[in-house]
C-alpha cells in the first residue's frame, strides 16, 4: 500500500495543475456567486411543496406567490451563470494584464450575457405582432452553454486589451471617455460572433445551442446516473481529497449542471405525483448528505469512532475535537490531524465508502421508489437532516440515513482498529523515551543561578503586540482566511477574532472561500490559505503581489494546530507582517 501512496505522490503535481485550472475554478467560484441565489430560492420551494406532505395545500394565491420568488430567480440561472463564471475567468485573465490595462468586468459579464442570450433564447411571435422570449433554456437547463460563452467572451476581450486592440481618440480626449471606448469592440466583436453564429447554427440545426447541447449529452447525464458513473464522479472526489488536493473543486465543474437539471426534473415528477420518476440520482444532496456524510470521504462515522472508542490518547483527542466540525460538513480537521488523507491505512475506506454511500441510495430510489433529491439545500446542514430534507421527508429516507451510518461504520471499522492500534503502540514507545530522558536528565546536577533582585524591574513584552505601521490603514491588523468553501477558514477566523477580542487586540479576521475573495483582498494585510487550497497558491500570489498583501501558506497540521493556538497563529502573522 505504501507503494501505491508513493506513485499517488508522484502524480499530485498534475492534479494540482488540474485543480488550479483556471476554467474549472471559474465555474466553480461562479458558482459560488450564485449559491445563496439556489439555496434561498429553494427554501421557498420547501416552505410552499412540504405541507403537501402532510394533506395541506396552501390556497392558490398564496402558493403562486411563493413560487414565483423560486421562478423568478432560478429561471435565469443560466443567464446569472453566464455573467458570474465570465466574472471569475475575468479575474483570473487580468493577472496577466498590467495594471493600466485591466479588463472591466461589468463590460464583461453584461457582454456575456446578451451572448448567451443570442444562442439560448427563442423569439417567438403571435398573431398580434408581440415578441415574446422563448426563456426555458436561461433556467438550469442551459447552463453548459452559458459556462460555453462565459469561457469565450472574456478571452476576447483579453484578446483584444493585450494587443491595444481599440478606437483611437485624440490626446485632447480626457482618459476616463477613452477608457469607455476601450469596451467597444471587444463588445461588438462578442455579440456578433454569437450572433451570426446563433443565425447559421439554427439554419442547420432547427434550434438553439442550449438545447442543442442538453439534448446531445442526455445519454452521457444517463449513464452519469449509473453505478459506474456515480463510482467515478464520487469515487474522485475522495480520491483527489487522498492526495491532499481538494476533490470537489476538479469534480464539481464537471456535474453541476447535471446536479442542477436532475434536482428541479426530480421536483417537477414528485410534484405531479410521479414518485417513480423523481429518481435522479446526481444532485447536489448526494454529494454533500449521501458520498460525503460528514465531509468527503464519508468520515462522520469515522470521526465518532476516534471520539468515542480509540484507545489512542490523540486520535480520541482529534475525534472529539472534530465532532462538531464534521457533523456540519467540515471535515478538514480530521483529514489533517489524524490524518487521513496520504495515509495508506485508510486509502482503501476513503475511496470505496463514498462510492458504497452512492451505490445504496441508487437502491433506495430505483428498488423501493423513495425520492431522489428535489431540494437543494446549505452544504452545512447536518448529514442525515440534509438526507431527509432534501427529498421531502420520506420515510425511506430517514431508514436509509440509519443504513448509511451501520454500512460506514462497517468499512471504517477494521481500519480505525488497525490504525488506532498502530498509534497505541507509537505512543507507549513515546513515553518510554520520555521516561528514559527525564531519568538521565534527574542524575544531572543542576547548578541554580542566583535569583533576580525585585528591584531589577523587568518588563514582559506582549509577543501579540501588532505594528500598526506595517498595516495599510495603521488602525488595525486585517487577515483573510482561505478554503474551499468558507467553512474551514471559518474556524481559524472565529479562534484569531476571539482572542483579539479577549485580549482587546486592532485585529480583524474574515474568513471565505477561494473564488469570492477578489473584492476582499485589496484592504487586507495578511491572506491565510488553508492547505487543502494550495494548488492555488501561485495564483494567489500573485493578486497578493498586486495588492501588496502577505501570503502565508499552511501545511495541515501547521492549520489545525493554529485553529487550536490562536496567540501561536497570531505570532506567525505578525512575524510575516514585520518582514
């Protein structure tokens, strides 16, 4: 096994390319934008669908107007998307640009937009003369075009401000009107591509790109939905999350345009009463409450285990330290500090448990008709709640939550006893040594030195004293902390802002996820990456170089240890502060 853990060290370098991919991270911190978007709006859907459950129906008026806040905002999702994605891949392009020359991202995203537009909608026309919009391809169903023309548009525009490509005006004209003519023809060249494209591609085709595409790819989102499609998708995550590169981040691009088109075919067939035809298995809720309950990997039951049975002194440590975490999704503290992931004891669970998690929900839905997902909802809801949330409280659900733990517990067992054993035994030899040491250490005569007169005064210097100087604003210390999604660096934050409310520190830490960052950065002094994260690092090093904001980068241990040591953390960052 060591072996393979070798060869799977020696291919991170690749993966770490791929997951620093600028296209895949654009969808992925698009999609970012757009989540409070789809989990608010999916609340309305639970507030008006759920009662039915129990024989209420909310009268007519009351129920169309709660739809309609659900209607009204994922039925443009793909038009949002193609403006947010184009945002990020924006971002991303403008690194390699010089500073007087910066794509505008607003020209970009509403560019994009009237783009996707050209190739996703439909005119139509009735007896009266009246235009109407054809709009069912701007809802989730178009989203592989929208991420199409969010990829196209900003590179056109880089096209044409890396090669000075714009109208000239006189030197008289001031720099701000010149700078507005810099839009135009990137402008113009965006929209009538896709408008001369959208023309020729109807004449032959008989209908738009968007549902050209969705109508081409249905067998590959069919067999996506098989065993061995979901083995690969889920079976990615948590093998790309093993070599310490975090899984999602290369996956999810790939299916959250499935993810988003299965949930809201599966809401629609429940909703018309089609039980057997809500079964969809691809979904946001099967990532975050089936494959990964408790964190990529399935590691909530795992975590229990160290908490409640290790007889290892610092794996129930870590359990119990990990529990709340992970009972809400964030499992990073487990991953670094048992470890997990690079540890061939558990490569085997990691991978396969995930994929087993999987498997049996596909049963549950297929064999005895229980509802695949038909809300999404926050990825920190707690596991098995999001499991029977998510597909509207049935009671095969709440039987197959029960399952997911027994048949997770049943994979991790032998190897947490292997693991926990290993350990025992690490320590025993530990304190053997120590014992030893202090022995030879007690037969040393120790001479004393003379005490310090109390009349010397002696002042303690506060080692978490901040120079104010080297920050931007000279009031206080800002920090930035960095994951994937918000939820690790949400920990380390909340430990740095309790101390520094503790001890009245001018310290002030924020914590988000890696896409949403861009218009945080520019005020910060410091920016913390959490290691799951550092494919990104050069990247990130470079918007820290532009705005003239410190980098430190972490290892897992270094991370979790800081998360528990917030005056050891803080002493790092004013040490990198001071350089």
């Amino acid at each position: 096994m060591n072996a393979v853990i070798k060869q799977i060290e020696k291919a991170q370098p690749f993966f770490r390319k791929l997951a620093a991919n600028k296209y895949l991270r654009a969808v992925r911190d698009g999609f970012i934008a757009l989540m409070p978007i789809i989990i608010f709006s999916s609340i309305f859907l639970l507030i008006v669908n759920v009662p039915l459950i129990w024989h209420f129906a909310w009268p007519t008026r009351v129920a169309n107007a709660l739809n309609m806040f659900y209607n009204m905002s994922m039925g443009i999702l793909s038009l949002m998307a193609s403006s947010t994605v184009a945002k990020a891949l924006t971002d991303s392009l403008n690194l390699g640009l010089p500073k007087t020359s910066q794509i505008p991202t607003a020209g970009v995203q509403f560019t994009a937009q009237i783009s996707f537009i050209f190739v996703a909608v439909d005119t139509l026309i009735n007896k009266a003369g009246d235009i109407y919009f054809a709009i069912a391809m701007i809802g989730t169903k178009g989203l592989l075009c929208a991420f199409l023309v969010a990829f196209i548009v900003p590179n056109i525009y880089y096209f044409c401000f890396k090669h000075n490509i714009t109208i000239k005006l006189p030197d008289a004209v001031p720099q701000n009107i010149s700078e507005a003519f810099k839009n135009i023809i990137p402008f113009a060249i965006s929209t009538t591509f896709f408008w001369v494209f959208s023309i020729i591609f109807r004449y032959f085709t008989g209908t738009n790109l968007a549902d050209w595409i969705i109508k081409s790819l249905s067998p590959l989102f069919t067999a996506a939905d098989g065993y061995f499609g979901l083995a690969i998708v889920y079976g990615a995550m948590a093998f790309f999350w093993f070599i310490g590169i975090q899984g999602p981040s290369i996956v999810e691009p790939a299916v959250t345009a499935i993810y988003l088109s299965n949930v809201e075919l599966n809401l629609k067939a429940w909703k018309a009463g089609n039980i057997t035809g809500a079964n969809h298995i691809l979904a946001e809720g099967t990532q975050y409450f089936v494959a990964t309950l408790g964190g990529t990997g399935a590691t909530l039951v795992i975590t229990l285990m160290f908490a409640l049975w290790a007889k290892s002194k610092d794996l129930k440590a870590i359990g119990r330290a990990a529990t709340i975490p992970v009972l809400f999704g964030v499992n990073e503290p487990i991953l670094f500090g048992a470890p997990l992931i690079l540890n061939p004891i558990f490569f085997l669970p990691f991978i396969f448990t995930p994929i087993a998690n999987v498997w049996l929900f596909k049963i549950f839905v297929d064999v005895f008709h229980m509802p695949g997902f038909i809300y999404n909802l926050p990825w920190t809801t707690p596991g098995t709640l999001g499991l029977i949330m998510g597909t509207g409280f049935s009671v095969g659900a709440i039987i197959l939550s029960i399952l997911l733990i027994v048949v997770d517990g049943v994979m991790y067992y032998p190897f947490f006893k292997a693991y926990d054993k290993q350990m025992c035994t690490e320590e025993a030899e530990k304190l053997a040594k120590d014992q030893n040491a202090s022995k030879t250490q007690s037969t040393v005569k120790v001479v004393s030195k003379p005490a310090v007169s109390s009349t010397s005064s002696q002042t303690k210097v506060d080692e978490t004293e901040i120079p104010l100087t080297a920050t931007k604003d000279g009031k206080k210390l800002n920090v930035l902390v960095l994951c994937a999604g918000g939820g690790t660096s949400g920990i380390l934050a909340k430990s740095l802002n309790k101390l520094a409310k503790e001890k009245n520190l001018p310290l002030s830490v924020a914590a988000t996820s890696f896409g949403a960052h861009h218009d945080l950065l520019p005020g910060m002094d410091v920016v913390i990456l959490a290691p799951q994260m550092n494919a990104m690092k050069d990247e990130l090093q470079k918007e820290c170089d532009k705005n003239n904001v410190k980098m430190l980068t972490t290892t897992g241990k270094q991370y979790i240890n800081m998360t528990q040591h917030a005056d050891k953390c803080l002493d790092l960052i004013i040490s990198n502060i001071s350089k």
